[in-house]
C-alpha cells in the first residue's frame, strides 16, 4: 500500500513538471500561430490592425501577457480533468454514500466478511480505508489477549494511517488550481495597467492624439482583464467543486469508522 502510493505521488509530480512546461509552450504556439495568423489582420500583417469582425487578431493585441494567461487557462482545464479522474477513480464503482450506508448496516448485523468483500468490489479510497479497519476488527475481535480499549485504539491507529495514505492523493494537485486563483488575476492587472500606459502614451504624442496606439492600448488593457477575470474565476468554481467532494469522501470514511469503533465496543463490552 506505502509502496503504491509513493508510486502514484511520484508519477503526479512527474505529471505536473512536465505538463506545466508543455501546455506554456502550446500557448505561445497559440498566440503567435492561431491568433497572430496574418490572414487575421489588415494587409496579411500582424502589424496592421485586426480584420473587422476577427476577434482572434484583437485577442493577440492583448500582448505579451496573453500567451501567459492563455498558459494559465489551460493548466486549470487540464488539472481539472486530472483532479476529476483522481476523485472518481477514489469514490469506487458505485455510489459513495450507497457503499457507506450498505456498510453500516452490515457492520450492525456483524457480517464483517461480507462488508470486506463489499469493499473489495467499490475500490478506491474510501474502501480502501474501510477494508483497513474492517479487517483489524475482525483481527482483533478473536483476540483475547488485548484488553479491549487497547483493541479499540489499535483499529481508529489503522484507519488513520490508511486514510494518510490516501488522502493526500485527493488533495494533490489542487494548490496548482488554487494558486492560479490569485496569479490569473494578478497578470489580468498587470496586463491592464501595461494597456493603459500605452493608451495614455498615445494620447501624450505631440500633435494629433495617435488613435491607433490609443485603441491598441485600451485593448489591451480590457482582453487581459477579461482573460485574467475569466480564469480565475474558473479555478474558483472547480476548486470549491473539488474541495466539496473531497469532503463528501472524507465525511463518508468518518462516518463508516465511527460505525466500526461503535459497534466493536458494543461487541467487545457484550
């Protein structure tokens, strides 16, 4: 089990180092080959102002700080998916709260080889942690040599071990997700107050204000904005999603175990 999870830990870090590099090097492919195509600007020159109507040419007028939030959007999207996988392959095969409550009630009627099978057919986390107590209860339950509060401690010891092994899996992966909160809207500032140093500059020029450095630099000012906003508000929404169901997991680890311990006093008292 230790084994096993070191192996999963180490392949999600691999994971991270190497996917983070990537998906900046697909954006800046796609800010300089998707959205800074010549075909989407006046005269088949990126110099030239967008074609009218082509929202791919304003969006690469955004700047330089475009192809860095492009980066950050796709790093959610793509860590998302991961984290979306992590946490099914976790739940098991069926329903988490059907398997917590199918267990509860076996563990009440004493059938713990059925409730041990039951975890071996669910998988995931949360039967992993289970079948851990499940199968020191019914270690313990036959041995009278261990004064039975000791036979209580030695159970909740297992189910917490377990459940540290398995719950930083759940977890990993999502400060990524959460840093990008406070970054994409960091840079979506940063990019707008780049834009409105240019837009002012354009209006300081002797003479006539120059519009074209002006609209340029209002642009870029709001398509940062919106990227940065926009971003970040997505690593919210699958942050709290996957933060929620990572509780639910662990509600229903808590709430199987309490039924173990209970039941294995009432047992070892009887």
């Amino acid at each position: 089990m230790k084994k096993s999870n070191s192996l999963a830990d180490s392949l999600k870090s691999v994971f991270a180092l190497i996917v983070i590099p990537v998906l900046f090097a697909i954006s800046i492919c796609i800010y300089l080959f998707v959205l800074g195509n010549p075909a989407n600007f006046q005269g088949g020159d990126p110099a030239n102002d967008p074609l009218p109507g082509n929202y791919l040419g304003v969006v690469y007028r955004g700047g330089v700080l475009v192809p860095v939030l492009i980066a950050n959007l796709l790093i959610v999207i793509t860590f998302a998916i991961e984290r979306a996988i992590t946490i099914s392959v976790a739940k098991g095969k069926g329903s988490v709260n059907t398997f917590v409550n199918k267990i509860r009630t076996l563990v009440a009627s004493n059938n713990i080889s059925q409730a041990i099978a039951e975890c071996d057919r669910q998988k995931g986390s949360v039967a992993n942690v289970v079948k851990a107590g499940l199968s020191k209860y019914s270690e313990l339950v036959k041995d009278n040599t261990i004064d039975p509060e000791k036979k209580v401690s030695i159970i909740q010891k297992d189910i917490e071990e377990t459940t540290q092994l398995e719950m930083p899996m759940l977890e990993k992966n999502l400060i990524i997700i959460a840093t990008i909160v406070s970054v994409a809207t960091l840079l979506g500032l940063l990019g707008t107050v780049l834009g409105m140093i240019k837009a002012f500059a354009a209006l300081a020029t002797a003479g006539a204000p120059d519009s074209v450095g002006l609209a340029n630099g209002i642009s870029e000012a709001l398509i940062n904005t919106a990227l940065g906003i926009g971003t970040s508000a997505l690593a919210i929404i699958f942050y709290n999603y996957f933060t929620s169901a990572i509780d639910e997991l662990t509600y229903g680890i808590d709430e199987t175990s309490y039924s173990i311990i209970q039941n294995f006093t009432a047992q070892t008292k009887g």
